[in-house]
C-alpha cells in the first residue's frame, strides 16, 4: 500500500529567456520527509514526465539547503519561499512549481537575481575601512544593539519581497524591500553610520525609496522574519530629516 | 521622471493628498452637512464660501493646482503598480489596491462633479440646494455621488495612513495598527457626515 503512494507536480518550465513557459506534470513515487528539492532530484535521476515521455531534467538553482543562502527560493503552490524547506508532506497537491517571474528566467525554475546584487551596490551596502593606513579600532557597538541588528542581517537576498510586492515588475525600476533594509542595517552600526548620509542619498534616487506603496506583502513572505516595513518606515523618517539637512543646511554630518 | 527628482514628487504627491486636499474634503463635507438643517441653512453656508474674498486664488491655489496635480501623478502610481491580491490577500495588499481603485473612481467623479457645480457656475448657474435637489433627484446620479463621496472619504483615510508611513512619523507595527483604527474611524465619521448630507437633498 505504502509503496504505491505518489506525488503529483505540475511544473512551469521554460527553455530559454526568451521563449514562452509550458507546465509539464510529473508523477513520483513518495518518500517520507520528501521536500522540494529531493523531488527536483528525483526528477533528474529519472526525467520522465507524467505521460511516460523522458524529458529533460529540470533546471534549477540551489546552495546550502538550509534555508541561509536564498538561492532555490521559487513559487510553490503561489507563493515564493525556499524549495529546501517546502516539504511535501505539508503542501497540499498536486504541487505547482514555477520561477519568480519578477526576476529573468535562466532556465525553468532557475532566475537571475543580479539585480539585488546590483541594488546592494547602488545603496553601499557595505562598512568602508579601507585606508591608506591603519585606521584603528571603530567605535564599539552594544551588544543590545548588536542583537538587534542580528535580525536584519538575515538577509538572503533571496528575492522574495521582490517577488511578493506589487510596486516591483516590469513597469516600475523600484528596488524593492531587501536593499533598503540593509541600508536600515549598515547605518545602524557604529562605523557604518558615518556614511549614513551617502546610503540615505542612494536611496532617495530614482528606483528607491519612494516607490514603496505600503501594500506590506514583504513583510508578510519573508522567510527570515525580518521586519521590512518598519526599516522602510525607519528609512522614511531618517530620508525626511535628510532631505531637510539637504536643502535648509546642517552643521551635522 | 526626469533627473533623480523622484522621491520628492513622491513626497509631494503624498503630502498635497493630506494638506491641503484632504483638508479641503473634510472642510467641504463639513459644509454640505448644513443641508440637514435645511435649504436656508445650506444656502446661506454656501454663499458665504462662495464670498471669500480673494476666492479664485483660494481655489487656485488650495483646490485646483495641488488637487490636480495630486491626480496625474498619482495615475502614473496607480498604473506602475501589479495588483496581485489574489496570491497575497493580506489586509494592508486589499487596501494597497483599494487605495488605487478609489483614487481613480474619485478622479472620474471629482471631473464630473466640478463640471457639473463649479463650471456651470462659472457658466451663470447659481450653485444651491436647488441644484443638488435636481441633481440628486435621479436615482442614477445619487448612487453615483454615494460611490464617488464614499470613495473620496476612503481614499483620504487610507492616504492618511499611508502619509503618516511615508513620512516616518509611525515607526512601529504598533503605531502603524493604531493608526489603522483611527483612519478607519475618520473613515466611518465623515462618510456619516458625507452620506447624512447627500440624504438630506432628496
């Protein structure tokens, strides 16, 4: 009986960036503590697809398997997540995958998320300590604060809140949530904090800050729990008082 | 948008939605309420906002410039975004969409309303409870003023929500959920306000 138990997917694919998707269906035979992942393998060792034709294995991305890296972050049953820690017993059939169109399709489920890598270096998402010398220990942070900023810096990059938000598509250049809370992150520590000017201006560019529209799906997906609405909010006040050094003057830097 | 402008006409558009055009709905709700007092009462209210002195630089200037403005570039908002609350129906994405579908339902009423009052008084006619009497008299036009009034009022509370956001003056998701409570009580009051009036000329 048990053996006979089977898995159901229904999974978009596309061959190209360019070419149009298609669902192929996919029947497993069940294994306990199956996730997505290990039936994306399945489906590789074995690539035959629900009518009996062999296939080509299904492309897809993935790195830790424990959901720290965000890269095998794709739509499951209509909602982005993690396909490492999406287990079959806990979704409800047949399971439908598909990539995070947001993104540009590689190949089937594989996206090219360089364009939150790119965000990371338009906001400066990094302390800079390079000198031409030795510039000494910075500032010490406490550790209180230290927690704190530990929960933002879970972070992935995985995509998510991109995908998630109806402010980023096609028609729009808005970054979305993942840079602009890690701008809240690296203003926040201590030596960090003496470029917050310059993250607060990339920022308040084009494609940046602004463009939220509140709708607070980011918050609502994100795996790592991260508290995206109030580090944009946080953001808001902080571009307020920014903008308003910018144009009335400030002895403060 | 050209050059890097855009996080101030955002922060524009968000604040002329509050200041001065939300104050001016809330300031003219207030005024049409003087129909549940009678033709008298209303027209007399009427007439003296219609005696401001320097009235057409008041209308320019606190109703026309900004509400217009307030208008196109938030269509350009309005249409940028990909509404997807069937994969994420949580409350705030219903009331991100429903901010947008208000917004362009209140444009569209707003257009017909200031055609049919403010343009026809520039044209001769005498903006009274008379006229609103004809005007809401079809049953057409009445559900239609409902929906657009009803509309105005969601889309100010809602945007006054979003403001306090924008600008950073509610931080927490505590403050953020009181805030929902208040704006969704300015919402019930003035649209008591707003309906109490439109009743009151038929």
């Amino acid at each position: 009986m048990a053996e006979n138990k089977t898995v159901r997917f229904i999974i978009t694919r596309q061959d190209t960036p360019d070419s149009a998707p298609y669902e192929e269906e996919f029947v497993l035979p069940y294994r306990t503590n199956m996730n997505v992942i290990s039936a994306l393998m399945e489906i590789r060792r074995n690539p035959v697809n629900a009518k009996g034709e062999k296939t080509v294995p299904i492309s897809w991305d993935m790195n830790c398997l424990e959901e720290v890296c965000g890269a095998c972050s794709m739509v499951i049953n209509g909602k982005p997540r993690q396909s490492c820690t999406a287990l079959v017993d806990q979704l409800e059939q047949p399971i439908r995958l598909a990539p995070m169109k947001t993104f540009t399709v590689v190949r089937d489920l594989q996206v090219d998320r360089s364009r939150m890598f790119d965000s990371l270096k338009r906001v400066k998402a990094w302390i800079p300590i390079d000198g031409t010398y030795d510039l000494g220990p910075g500032p010490r942070m406490p550790e209180k604060k230290r927690q704190w900023a530990y929960e933002l810096s879970k972070c992935m990059t995985c995509g998510v809140c991109l995908e998630a938000c109806p402010n980023v598509n096609s028609k729009s250049d808005f970054i979305g949530p993942a840079p602009l809370s890690q701008v809240r992150l690296f203003n926040a520590h201590p030596t960090g904090e003496m470029n917050k000017a310059e993250r607060l201006e990339a920022i308040m560019g084009d494609g940046g800050l602004a463009n939220c529209g509140n709708s607070q799906n980011c918050v609502q997906s994100c795996p790592k729990g991260i508290p995206l609405t109030t580090s944009i909010a946080a953001l808001n006040r902080d571009t307020s008082i920014q903008a308003f050094k910018n144009f009335f003057g400030s002895d403060q830097v | 948008m050209a050059g890097n402008q855009e996080f101030y006409w955002r922060r524009l558009h968000s604040l002329l939605g509050v200041i001065p055009v939300g104050l001016f709905l809330t300031q003219h709700l207030v005024v049409n309420h003087f129909a549940t007092k009678g033709e008298q009462a209303f027209n007399d209210a009427a007439h003296f906002m219609e005696s401001l002195p320097f009235r057409i630089f008041l209308e320019v200037f606190v109703i026309y410039l900004p509400l217009l403005f307030h208008a196109i570039y938030g269509l350009y908002i309005a249409f940028t975004a990909k509404n997807n609350t069937s994969r994420f129906g949580f409350f705030r994405n219903w009331m991100f969409m429903l901010q947008r579908i208000s917004g362009v339902i209140t444009l569209v009423f707003v257009a017909w309303h200031v055609w049919e009052t403010r343009l026809a008084a520039a044209f001769g006619a005498e903006v009274n409870f008379q006229m609103m009497e004809e005007i809401l008299g079809s049953p057409f036009m009445f559900a239609f003023y409902v929906i657009g009034v009803i509309s105005a009022i969601f889309h100010f509370a809602n945007g006054l929500w979003s403001f306090f956001v924008s600008w950073g003056i509610t931080v927490t998701p505590r403050s953020q959920l009181i805030s929902t409570y208040v704006t969704i009580g300015l919402f019930v009051v003035l649209s008591i306000i707003g309906i109490r009036a439109l009743v009151a000329f038929i």
